[in-house]
C-alpha cells in the first residue's frame, strides 16, 4: 500500500493538502478533493484515520452451534452485508451452553464491539446483556424474544410449518408425523400444524407431533416411531433430524417419495442436490434486514424505548421428495 508522499505526487499537491482531503477537521476545494481520492483510489491508499475507523468498526455475532449448516449461510450473508459498510465481523459459537454465550458477550463487550447479533439459549436473561446495552452497544436477538428491550430478528416458524403441512395435505397425506427439536424456547411449529389440518376439515392425530431430544441413539428412536405411526408423510425440521431420518428410512427399505413424501426444514446444499423439498429462508434478505436495523441504531446514536421485531416469511420450494397419494388421485 503506497504511502501519503506517492498519493500527493500522484494529485499534484503538497503532502499537507493531502493530508487535510482525509481529515474532517479540513474543508478543500471539491476539485483538489477529487484529484487527491482518485490518485488515493489509483494507488489503493487507505488513510490512517480510515484504517483505525474500519479496525474500531467491529460486529460480533454469537450463534448456538458451529456443526449446524444452517448458520453458515445466515453467516456468509451477515458478513457480506456489513463487509459493504466497512465493519469487520466476529463470530463466536457457544454450543447450545448458556455460560458459553455470556462469556462471548463478556469478549466482545472488551474488545469493543460496536453491535453484537446473538442467539438466546435459554428464557434465562443474564445481566451482561443489559450491561452490554447501558455501554451503548447495539443488540440483536436472532429467532427467539427473550429481551423486550432488543430488537429481535426472527423467523414464522408457523407460517412455515402451516406451508409444508398444507402441501402435503393437499396431495392426499393426513397421516403426517412432524420431527423436531425439543428447546426450551422452541419457535411455534405446533399452531401451523394445526391451522392447516383445521383449514382443510381433517381430524389430528397428537402423536404425530414428535418433539425430540437430540441423543445418541436418535436414529433407533426415530425408527421406533416412524414404524409405530406408519406415516405416509414426514416434515423434519432441522439438519440432524433429516440427516437421522433419510438414515432410518434406508434402513427400512423405504424409498422417497415412493413410500413416503418428505419435506425438510433449511433449504441447504446437500439437501438441493438430493432433490428434496424444503422449507426455504431467504438468507440475502436476513443479512439486509439485520445489517439495516443494527446500522439505523448506530446511526441515530439514540436509545429508542420500544424494541422492534422484524419477522421474516420462509418459502416452500417445490422438488421431487413429495407425491400425490395413488388413493388420493381421482
């Protein structure tokens, strides 16, 4: 990187009117501005000033697993987003462990964060998230609002369950089983799984409903169950649970769609390669809307009393692991 000298050689100024074209406490000429920056821009010149402001511009963002796929898109379009502003992004993973997650809340308030985005684990609120906010650091929850206070990032779960249950409703399957994790502020899954069933007159059967914890031997569960239930139709949600389901229905010789239609939560890479239909969040959009929220708060330097929560629609994405039902075909 060339220094100050070469940039004003370069303009056809003195090294002090270069100087005062990348201070704020100097007014220039726009025409002596513009042939400084160019000759700036020519020689890939970045300021003192610029390059202390972009190293103090920090975003940490704190999420609950780093083996979850899901957030390496929700991450690869945050660091985009915030990249275009000329803020550097941290990420930290706490694993599902509360203590983790303050302890990485405690980091970035040291090293002097500018926004945090972080991932609740549990209804507990823990007292460093208020001290981060007193400090003037602007905070985002993602999926869940334990804090009134913050803004909240998150998506309609129900919405999005409601979506894949009418799908496979309207292709003739009633006897549906819903796969999902057991969390303690788990998003709203059950009332789009009802609204659809409602909507289209047809009783539920609860047992369908499988909350589960995540164990070792989840795939001798799953097998227990999908064999008790018999479903012609499976919604998994989330990544592990698709992962031990496409496992278990191989071990039972059972074929998608052919002997049963599947649609997955979290469009992801694998699971567009295997042809299977999914529920869809729209990461470009998550980025946009999480980067936009946090750098309005940064902007207006104001503590604004009423936090803002912002929900974003997943899509269904139709593909080759659902069918209509042969009895269901007039």
């Amino acid at each position: 990187m060339d220094n100050i000298r070469e940039v004003a050689k370069l303009a056809g100024v003195s090294v002090p009117t270069a100087y005062k074209v990348f201070s704020k406490a100097y007014d220039t000429s726009e025409k002596t501005k513009r042939k400084v920056l160019e000759a700036a821009r020519q020689l890939d010149y970045i300021s003192k000033n610029e390059k202390k402001q972009r190293e103090e511009n920090i975003v940490g963002i704190v999420v609950g697993s780093i083996e979850n796929s899901f957030f390496n898109g929700l991450i690869d379009s945050l660091l985009k987003e915030f990249g275009r502003y000329q803020y550097n992004t941290i990420v930290l993973y706490c694993n599902g462990n509360p203590e983790q997650l303050k302890y990485n809340l405690e980091l970035l308030g040291h090293i002097g964060a500018k926004a945090i985005i972080f991932e609740p684990m549990t209804q507990e609120r823990h007292d460093i998230v208020y001290h981060l906010k007193t400090k003037g650091i602007v905070l985002l929850q993602l999926f869940t609002t334990v804090y009134p206070e913050i803004d909240t990032l998150k998506f309609d779960d129900e919405l999005g369950t409601y979506t894949a249950v009418k799908e496979l409703l309207k292709c003739g399957h009633t006897n549906i089983a819903m796969f999902y994790k057991k969390w303690d502020i788990c998003p709203e899954r059950e009332p789009g799984y009802e609204k659809a069933f409602m909507e289209m007159g047809i009783p539920i059967r609860r047992d369908n409903l499988c909350k589960m914890d995540y164990t070792k031997n989840i795939g001798s569960i799953l097998k227990d169950k999908i064999c008790s239930l018999c479903p012609t139709a499976i919604l998994s949600v989330n990544e592990t649970m698709t992962i031990n389901i496409l496992q278990v229905l191989d071990e039972l010789k059972l074929s998608v769609p052919d002997d049963i239609s599947l649609i997955v939560y979290d469009d992801l890479p694998w699971m567009q390669a295997l042809n299977l239909t999914a529920i869809s969040h729209p990461f470009d959009k998550i980025g946009e809307s999480a980067s936009e929220m946090i750098l309005n708060k940064l902007r207006d330097k104001t503590d604004s009393s009423e936090a803002a929560v912002l929900e974003i629609n997943p899509i269904l994405i139709s593909r080759g692991s659902t069918k209509i039902l042969d009895s269901f075909i007039k």
